[in-house]
C-alpha cells in the first residue's frame, strides 16, 4: 500500500485499498482531496532479527519474491 502527499498538486494519492473508507470520508470532510491511482512502487526488505538471523519480504505489488542462501 502506498500513500503519497505533496503540496503541488494539492492532493493525497492513494492506491486502492491504500485507506479504509472511514478515513477517506474524514479526510475528504476536512477538504483534503483524495486520488486513487493504480499501484506504483515495490519494496523488498531484508531485516535481521534478535537472533541476529536474516529474514526477507517481497512487496506483493512486484514481482520479486525472497531467496535464502
């Protein structure tokens, strides 16, 4: 999920899914205007965890998927 917000234009950019209807609806009633725009974007972490072992994560949006060696 990706949100994005610039002041330029003067919009919040969402992807679908990216809120839950009750915060679109509040942020719409404070005069923010919302964007849904087709997803953009793909993340891949590699994080190391307390046990000092490495975990991975493909952004389900891409392609890519986590490989071990």
């Amino acid at each position: 999920m990706t949100n994005h917000y610039q002041w330029l234009p003067d919009q919040l950019r969402s992807e679908p899914f990216g809120l839950d209807y009750a915060t679109i609806a509040e942020l719409c009633r404070c005069g923010h205007k919302i964007e849904e725009r087709s997803p953009w974007g793909n993340a891949n972490v590699i994080i190391v965890t307390p046990d000092n072992t490495l975990e991975g994560a493909a952004d389900p949006r891409g392609e890519g998927s986590p490989r071990g060696f």
